[in-house]
C-alpha cells in the first residue's frame, strides 16, 4: 500500500459498519491493488498523476463566514454554502421537493437508505491496467 493510499484509509479508518463501511473496505482494496492511473492506461496517458500520489490530504480547517447575504441572487434562489469544500447548512438555504444536501455524516444519519441505493450505483469496477 503506498502512502496515499495509507493516507486516505487512515483519514477513514473512522468508518462505520453496515454497507457503507463494507464499501468502503472494498474500494480501499481495489485501489490498493490498482493505485493511480498512470500514463500507461490509454485514459490517462496525457495526466501524470504522480504529483497527488504525493501529498498528504488533511481536512480543511473551520472557518467563519461574514456577511453572507451580499451574495444572494434574489427571491427564489436556493443558496449552498461551502466555506473551505465544507458545506455550511446554516448558512444554506433549504432545498425543495425533498433534494438532499449535506455531508455523507449527515446523509448516513438522517437518510441511511438513500445513501445505501445511490452511493455506488454508478461505480463501474473495471481493470485499469
């Protein structure tokens, strides 16, 4: 396993049971077989990937947010906020018709099943190489 990818199952080793943790544990192994794209896979042969492989990915801090309101766009606008890629559902505006928008924690907690039918709905595993 390379450093990435030891980084990024440490940053989840916090993972919950159930399908969502089996998921994960599967995807984790898949990439650890797999690892990056490299140039040698046609997908990717102009991306040099090598550079991310390298970092050490690390929460973004909290932080706080002034004067929110100057950038409405109107009545009927719905408004989503994200403050360093965290989403600040205080600061959001409620979407309609049941539309969900929130952090996987939260989806988990208030919506399980609709996180277990459309987490992995699209994943396609394929051999890269």
């Amino acid at each position: 396993m390379t450093d990435f990818t030891q980084s990024l199952r440490d940053r989840f080793a916090r993972s919950e049971g159930g399908p969502l943790g089996l998921l994960r544990e599967a995807a984790f192994a898949r990439f650890a077989k797999l690892g990056l794209p490299t140039t040698q896979d046609e997908d990717w042969k102009y991306t040099s990937l090598a550079p991310l492989a390298q970092m050490r990915f690390e929460p973004a801090p909290e932080a706080t947010v002034r004067d929110i309101g100057r950038w409405t766009l109107g009545d009927g606008a719905i408004r989503l906020v994200f403050v360093n890629g965290r989403y600040r559902p205080e600061l959001s505006s409620r979407a309609p018709g049941g539309a969900f928008a929130g952090s996987l924690a939260v989806a988990l907690a208030e919506r399980p099943e609709l996180v277990e039918r459309e987490l992995a709905r699209h994943a396609t595993i394929r051999a890269m190489r």
